[in-house]
C-alpha cells in the first residue's frame, strides 16, 4: 500500500513499521523509540534476532548523541560520505536499544541520501532500518519487490528505483584503521583519497571467528535458481546471465546485467535480475564471472558468490 510522506511519517512516530526508500535499497523501518515495532521487523522479515539494525539519522550532527569514542578520522569519512551509502559501526551509547544492538556494544549508523527519506527522518527522528526483504533474499530495489515479499498491506513510502541498487558499505575501527565489515556500493579504493589507506576488507580468520557483520553468517541475496559462476559460458549452456556488451555461444538466453565497463550499471539491476528469475520460475542459470577484482565489482563478486549459496 503506497502512502504519502506524512502518512508515512505518521504511521512510524505511532509505532508502525513502513517501507521506506534509500539510494541503496528500500528499508524496513521502525523509530528507534518503539521497540514492540522494531521486534515487529525481525518477525516480518523471518531475522534471526541475534543480527543487529543500522540506525539511519537525519544528519551527521547526530551521531555524535547516539556514539562515543568516536575516532577522530570519523568526521573526514562523514564529511566525504554522508549523506550516502557508508555505515560506520561505533560504540554505542545506552539510549541505541538492546533489541537494535543485539546485545553487541556497537551500534551501525548511516545518514542516507536519499531526499524523501531525509525529510522523513528530519520528522521522526532515528529509524532502524534493515534491507525490506525476506531473510536470505535479493534485496528491495522498488516499491513492487517490497509489495512481492511482504504482501500489498505493508505500507510503502514510493521513492522510485533504488539508484546504487546495493546496500552500504560498512566500515568498523579496529583501534588503529578502519576495515571493511561489509563490501557495498562505495567501492574500497574510494576510501583512498580520505583515509590516505584502503580499508582492508575484513576476513574470518579461523572457524571460531565470528564475522564482524553477523548479518554475513546468514544464506544472503539468494534466487531459488542454481548459479553457476563461470570464467568461460560453455558452448550448450542454455540461459546465462552475462552482460550486454559480450556475445556467448549460440542458441543461449541472455539475461544482461549491463555493460561489462559499467559496474554501477550492473549494481543497480543486480537485485532485479536476481528476483526476476524466480518470477520466470527459472531453476539453473549460468553466470558470467568474468569479471575484474577491483572498484564496486568486488561487491557485485561477493553478493553473486553470496546468491549461488
Ligand atoms: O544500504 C543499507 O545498508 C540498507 C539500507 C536500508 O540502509 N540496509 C541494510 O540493512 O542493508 P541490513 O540489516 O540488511 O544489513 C545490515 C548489516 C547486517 O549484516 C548486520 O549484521 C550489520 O549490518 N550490522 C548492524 N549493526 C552492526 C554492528 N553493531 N556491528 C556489526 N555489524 C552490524
Ligand atoms: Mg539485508
């Protein structure tokens, strides 16, 4: 169900949860100050409750009332990113509820770009906000993906196509540098020219480890299809999904991502191409892995191995 700015805004002051745009994907969002509706996310979403949300602010300003022991370096990132697709996880202050948390120290906070969800935030104050998407599926790129996974009585804040199509970077402080917890739609060599380093992109070292993000342990951005991911299409293959500017062998369905130059092309309809085979009831597909190990196509690599899982 569409609703209105005001509407929206309305519904998430009174406790409500509405689905709500961002430049990367559209959030399932509940005011920080109602918990019986952030508890109501997780139940929507089928989250495993041990999986902490990102606070989304109005302004930078703010972070500073919802963390402490904020690095000094955080301010260069904040003035380069936000608002935009960076979350920076820091320790939290007590007013940032358990439930959002899940019982970690930290607390995720980004200051999204996009322009309806600014204003409602300048309305409602903080909102926790998680991809608007079962648990374990692609991520919400529009207000119809959002409709297919949670049913036309969910209330929608329209705000178009998602323009980066991927979720946010994340970026945590390991007492000396920032690393990477989550690849996202800012690519690490971007980091570069503020940091004066590239964040490391944080591994799981050992079977013990847990990762940085919990969100990562879980089956992610999946299709019910079979991906295979290829460095070559095989002659037979019957549907791929490739890009528009390649030709592969004779007689096969091509399913484009974009032009194989275009990484943010192929980010922003990474989600619907997913999605969209299971609306084509397809169940096996071949993917073009022929792809560069740098910039925003690292994450676009990460999220095509998370999808085949
Ligand atoms: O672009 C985005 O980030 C979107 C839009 C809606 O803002 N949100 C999003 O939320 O992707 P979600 O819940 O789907 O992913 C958030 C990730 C999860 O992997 C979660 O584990 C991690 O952030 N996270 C949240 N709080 C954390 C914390 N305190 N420490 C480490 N990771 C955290
Ligand atoms: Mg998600």
């Amino acid at each position: 169900m569409i609703v209105t700015l005001e509407k929206a805004a309305q519904l998430l002051t009174t406790g409500h949860v509405v689905a709500v745009p961002t430049e990367t994907v559209y959030g399932l969002a509940a005011s920080i100050h109602h918990p019986l509706a952030i508890a109501n996310i997780f139940t929507l979403k089928k989250r495993p409750s041990d999986n902490p949300l990102i606070v989304h602010l109005a302004n930078a300003e703010e972070l500073y009332r919802y963390a402490q022991e904020i690095p000094a370096t955080t301010f260069a990132l904040v003035k380069a990113f936000w608002p935009g697709p960076l979350t920076l996880v820091l320790k939290a202050n007590l007013s940032i509820n358990n439930i959002i948390r899940a019982d970690l120290p930290t607390a995720a906070f980004r200051v999204p770009f996009h322009p309806l969800t600014h204003k409602l935030l300048q309305i409602t104050g903080p909102l926790v906000m998680p991809s608007a998407n079962l648990s374990g599926s692609p991520s919400a790129t529009s207000p119809e993906h959002v409709a297919h996974d949670f049913g036309e009585s969910l209330p929608i804040l329209d705000g178009g196509t998602c323009k980066e199509g991927i979720e946010s970077t994340i970026l945590f402080y390991n007492g000396s540098a920032w690393e990477i917890a989550r690849l996202g739609a800012i690519a690490p060599e971007a980091f570069k020219p503020v940091l004066g380093y590239i964040p490391a992109i944080h591994k799981i070292t050992s079977q013990d480890d847990k990762p940085l993000c919990p969100g990562q342990m879980y089956r992610h951005y999946a299709p019910k299809a079979q991906l295979e991911l290829c460095q070559e299409i095989p002659e037979g293959a019957s549907i791929v999904i490739g890009f528009s500017d390649r030709t592969y062998p004779p007689g096969c369905k091509v399913i484009a991502l974009g032009r194989s130059d275009r990484p943010e092309e192929v980010g922003r309809n990474l989600y619907t191409v997913l999605r969209d085979l299971d609306t084509a009831n397809i169940l096996a597909a071949l993917v073009d892995f022929n792809i560069p190990d740098e910039g925003l196509w690292l994450t676009i690599k990460e999220r095509l191995v998370k999808a085949r899982a």
